[in-house]
C-alpha cells in the first residue's frame, strides 16, 4: 500500500513514511493510492468480535508491510488497554431509530483517543526498530493535544510540542496537557484562536531547515494513521445495528473534518452508509461551504463546543480531492486561494460532495437547549458537541434507516456549559478524579513562527 499527497507533487510514501510524516511535503495530505474493500462477507465477519479484532481486520491492509500481523495486534491490543469500557466504543439508544456512539471512554475522554493512543503504539514500534528521535508537534483546540500527550508522556524516542489557544480551552482540556510530569512533555499557550495555532504548525512543516532539523512529526489530524483509526467505529457501530444487510446513517460533530472524513473511507471500503451528516456549531464554514459551494473563513466566534470552534478545517482537502477526482494540480490551486481568503467549489466538485455529506449548524441556545431536554427525556448527559450532532441528526433524520450519533466527548470534560443547560455538574470518572489538585507547568507564547522555533530548538538541545 502507498500513499499519495492531495496536492500531487510529493514522494509516493508507505505507511511507515506516510505515519511518521504528517504533513506532505508539497503541503498536501496523505491518502492510499486506493482504497482496499470489504466484502459483505467480510463486514458480516465482523459480528461478534472484540473491538480490537475488528480494528485488526479493517485497518490490516492499510500498513502495508510496515509490521508484521502479530505485532500489529500487539499495538492494537495495547492502544486500547486503557479504556475504560470493555466495548470501547459501545452504543447507547436515544430514541426508537437513534443511537449515540460513545467515544468517550478512552483516557482523556474524548474520542480523539481512538486515533491517539494506536499512534502512540505505532510511533513507539516504529522508532524502537529504527533508532530515531522524533519531534512531534501539533496545535489543538482542547482534545488532541490532552490525546497526544497522554498517548506519548514518558516515551523515549519522543518530545512532544503542543500549542493551544491561550485562554480558549476548558479547564479540564487544559489540565490534562499541562499536569503530566514527564519531561518530554511540553504545553505551549499561544496568544491566539486554535486556527493561529494550527497555522504556526503548518508553517513550521513548512520551513524544511527546522523540518529537518529536530526531525518533526505530525499528529494532528491531518495524520493518516488517525483518520485510519477512526474508521473502524464506523464499522463496528453499524454492525450491532444490522451492517451490512441494512444501511445506517451516521451524524457527526465537525470541526476539522477528520473524523466524517473517517466515515466517508469507511463507506467507500463498502461499508452501506445512508447518510453522512457534518453538524456544525455557529462556526459554520463547512455547512456554508457544502450548501452554497464557498469556502470562505470569516473569523472564530468562541462557542460552548470550543473543539469545534474552527474556520480552516483542514481535513477538508482530502474530500476536495476525490470531489475534484483525484486532481492534486486543482486542489493545490484551491489551497492557494484559501491563502488569499478562500474559494469557490466547482459545480461538478459540489455536486459530488453533496452526495457524500449532508450538513446542519446548531447555535448556542439550540446546543443548550438539546442537552436539556435529552436529559428529561433519557436520563443521559450530553457534552456540549455531542448535543450539535443530536440536535441536527433530530432534524436529519430519515424513516427506516437507524442515525447514529457521535458522542465525541465526555459531558465531565465541558461541566460549566451542562451545568448551565441541566443544573447538573457532571463529575469526572474516579480514575481522575484528583485532576483539579496537580500542579500544572506551561509555557505562554506569542503567535510567531521564529519564537515557538526556538524555544523548541533550545527544549530538545536539553
Ligand atoms: C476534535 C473534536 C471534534 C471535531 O472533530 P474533527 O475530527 O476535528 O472534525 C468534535 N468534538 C470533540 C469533543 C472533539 O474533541
């Protein structure tokens, strides 16, 4: 299996390559030169198993020769030890056709640890073989940099950098990057939006002299091997639900579009998805973008769903790509006039993005308003994102094809905004209870690409 950039001009890489690399060097992201299928045997194979022995069928033609089957059962046995629910990703009924898909099980309660944690194994085998050092860096809106960090603390062969907006993040996002002790972790509080943040990470990339230089590694969720992770949900959800002999649709609260865009491989391997729906908080590009065809970033407006508090999704390119059949010359061009302020999607593009995605928006009382009544007439607690993708899977709904709604994240990892919506303060799970009483150790940074640089530099000289 190889792996090519959506803009057209970077080395074919393996996975191995394509893992370690993040961002291509053309600027591009990663996808496999094709997509490999399951069979409706395959998938009705799926009934049954353990979560980690359908992650090991669904992702095993994805790594190629990069490692062997037993040791790649070995990264994901350990990836997912830590969770906090033998199904890992179980399903919980709402309504007579609607279920949520808790994903928010794993150690930083939110299901950015599906991808995080197999990534930390993978890195960690990877680089045990090779010898090497990595420095990895990536900017978060609150739940991928708690993910990474969790995933690689105390790994050897690794630093971890991650920048996050300043002031922006809950204080449990907050405090789950800024209280582990381990040296090779390091949180950067950068004056700025999560897209300032995402920026400077990119421009970094971009600067092939620094690139090179401390061996910089990606885990953002431009990552393949993230989007990989997260299509195996999509599978084992909607095989509980009757797979592959009835179809689902699915609900999905979005900000930087990987984890719909694990979805839509996940329907394109053969998998019978109805619907995929992208629900979007008031930060609303990407359902402006898939109703009119422009894509036009206007500036953050901080919500009660920060993660998802995003203008320049950047996962975006991948379903540009295939809507703009597989042209990397036309989504470079794209990309160019994003720089510029943004762009306007071809018909023919549109129209093939439209058959992939539906879209809705939740605004803030709407969010609030969900979680509310969800609790009356459920007894379950929303997080504040999940309630985005309730809320606009009510709408979206279709007879006869059963929704599935992401529960992205934990309601104890947003409490102010479900206490403000329920009366209820949602408690953290015991086994982090003690969170609010770890010392926390940060470093605040201004949104320049020369400081964050060196402060890197100089950190990993030690
Ligand atoms: C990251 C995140 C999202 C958005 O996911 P994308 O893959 O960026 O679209 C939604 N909800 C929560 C809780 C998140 O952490």
């Amino acid at each position: 299996m190889q792996y090519i950039s959506t803009r057209g001009t970077a080395p074919v890489l393996t996975f191995e390559q394509a893992m370690l690399t993040g961002l291509a060097r053309d600027g591009g992201l990663y996808l496999p030169e094709t997509i490999p299928m399951m069979s409706a045997d395959d998938i009705r194979a799926l009934g049954g198993l353990s979560y980690e022995e359908a992650a090991f069928r669904i992702m095993r033609p994805y790594i190629g020769a990069t490692f062997t089957d037993t040791a790649f059962q070995d990264i994901i046995a350990r990836a997912y030890a830590g969770f906090g629910h033998a199904a890992r990703a179980p399903l919980v009924q709402l309504d007579s056709n609607h279920h949520l898909l808790e994903l928010f099980h794993g150690p930083t309660l939110a299901f950015k640890d599906f991808a995080m944690q197999l990534i930390g194994q993978l890195f960690q085998a990877a680089l045990a073989r090779s010898g090497d050092r990595v420095t990895i860096v990536g900017a978060t809106s609150g739940d991928t940099g708690s993910a990474a960090i969790e995933a690689f603390r105390g790994l050897d062969a690794v630093d971890v950098f991650i920048l996050y907006p300043h002031g922006r993040v809950s204080e449990v996002q907050r405090r789950q990057m800024t209280t582990p002790v381990e040296s090779n972790v390091h949180a950067l509080a950068i004056d700025g939006h999560f897209d300032d943040a995402q920026a400077r990470v990119k421009d970094m990339f971009n600067d092939f002299a620094f690139r090179d230089g401390v061996r910089l590694a990606g885990v953002n969720s431009i990552n393949w091997a993230r989007v990989l992770a997260q299509v195996v949900y999509y599978f084992t959800s909607a095989v509980s639900l009757g797979a592959p002999d009835r179809a689902v649709s699915f609900t999905v609260p979005t900000g930087n579009f990987g984890d719909i865009f694990a979805g839509y491989i996940a329907k394109r391997m053969g998998l019978p998805i109805d619907r995929l729906v992208v629900a979007t908080n008031h930060n609303d590009i990407l359902h402006r973008c898939l109703s009119g065809g422009e894509y036009r970033p206007d500036g953050v407006i901080p919500s009660i769903s920060p993660s998802m508090d995003i203008q320049v999704s950047s996962n975006f390119e991948r379903a540009l790509f295939y809507a703009y059949n597989q042209d990397g010359a036309a989504v470079a061009q794209l990309m160019d006039e994003l720089k510029a302020g943004g762009f306007s999607v071809s018909q023919g593009a549109l129209q093939a993005l439209r058959e992939a995605f539906d879209s809705g928006r939740c605004g803030e009382d709407e969010t609030s308003a969900t979680i509310g009544r969800t609790l009356k007439a459920t007894g379950e607690l929303l997080c504040p994102h999940t309630a985005v993708g309730v809320h606009v899977a009510e709408k979206m709904r279709q007879r006869g094809v059963p929704m599935i709604t992401l529960a992205t994240a934990h309601p104890a990892k947003f409490p102010d905004a479900v206490e403000a919506a329920t009366g209820v303060r949602p408690p953290l799970p015991p086994r982090m209870a003690d969170l609010y009483d770890r010392p926390e150790r940060v470093t605040r940074i201004g949104n320049d690409l020369a400081a964050i640089e060196s402060l890197i530099r100089e950190r990993i000289a030690n």
